[in-house]
C-alpha cells in the first residue's frame, strides 16, 4: 500500500518503523491521492494523522514554490506540536518545508518566518487568523485543508474562524 508514494517518504515509513498500513490508512490513501475530499472519523491512535500526511506529502513533493499549500488546522496548541512532530518525522528525507502557527510560541518569531512560508502549516484558528486580519500571511495559494479533530474545533467556537481561513 505504501509502495506507491515517493522513495522519500517510504524511507521514512520504514524508519519509524511502520510495517503496514492502519484500517483507516487503507480506507483513505487511495481517495487522497486521487484528490478527493474525504470525511474521516475514527479512534485516537489508529493512524488519522499519517492517513492525511502521506498524501499530502506526496502532493507537496513535486512543489518547488516557498508558500503555503497545505494547511492543517487543529484545536489546540498541543495537538499543533504533535502533528508537527509526526509531520517532521515523515517528511524528514524531502525537502517540503514545514511550519507551525499557534499560541504558546513567539508570535515575532512566527512573524519572521512567514516572510519565507512553509509549504505545509500547521496551525490553531486563533493566531492563524490573527495574523490574516493583519494581512501578515497569504492562504491564497493553498490547494490542501485538512480540519483535524473538526468536532473539537467547532464545539471550542472556532466556525467563524474556519469560515474565514476557508474563504
């Protein structure tokens, strides 16, 4: 199943010591690759967060442009540096680079490397939209949204926010 992503990624995947792909993975990978916008739902530690970077990853390879093109949104800042850690681990032989936006970290510092935009971010809807009211950060170019825990997002009250970044 995995043998259809790039060498890169692949390296990666054996490295972290994946043998075989999740129920989840299977039921996703394929849909993702193809492009299809997918609704996922299942258990903490079956394999969600990989089911949705491997994909991405694949489609961020062939990119050589320094802006965001993919954007995962997620809760809490917590949750943020754990799909970064993951995102990290898995990208780790490519050369996408990553970000992440989020309380708890320097927004100066934030505010430094958004002059040269990751191609995958990270990000929790508060600083995120923060930073796009002061038009410090341009979404126009991203082609990848993935919600991840959407029913936390919206139960913490984040539906505007994600209307916004949407839009």
């Amino acid at each position: 199943m995995f043998d259809e992503l790039d060498e890169s990624l692949n390296q990666a995947i054996n490295e972290a010591g994946f043998e075989k792909p999740t129920q989840v993975q299977l039921e996703t990978l394929e849909p993702a690759l193809d492009g299809e916008d997918l609704f996922v739902s299942a258990e903490t530690g079956s394999g969600k967060t990989c089911a949705y970077l491997l994909p991405t990853f694949e489609r961020l390879l062939p990119q050589t442009r320094l802006e965001i093109i993919a954007l995962v949104l997620v809760p809490t800042r917590e949750l943020a540096q754990q799909v970064l850690k993951q995102a990290k681990q898995l990208a780790r032989f490519t050369d996408i680079k990553l970000g992440h936006i989020g309380g708890g970290t320097d927004i100066k510092k934030q505010q430094e490397w958004i002059q040269q935009p990751p191609q995958f971010l990270v990000a929790t809807p508060g600083r995120l939209s923060g930073l796009l009211a002061r038009d410090e950060l341009d979404l126009s170019q991203v082609e990848v949204l993935i919600l991840d825990e959407a029913d936390r997002l919206l139960d913490m009250g984040f539906s505007d926010e994600i209307m916004a970044i949407a839009d």
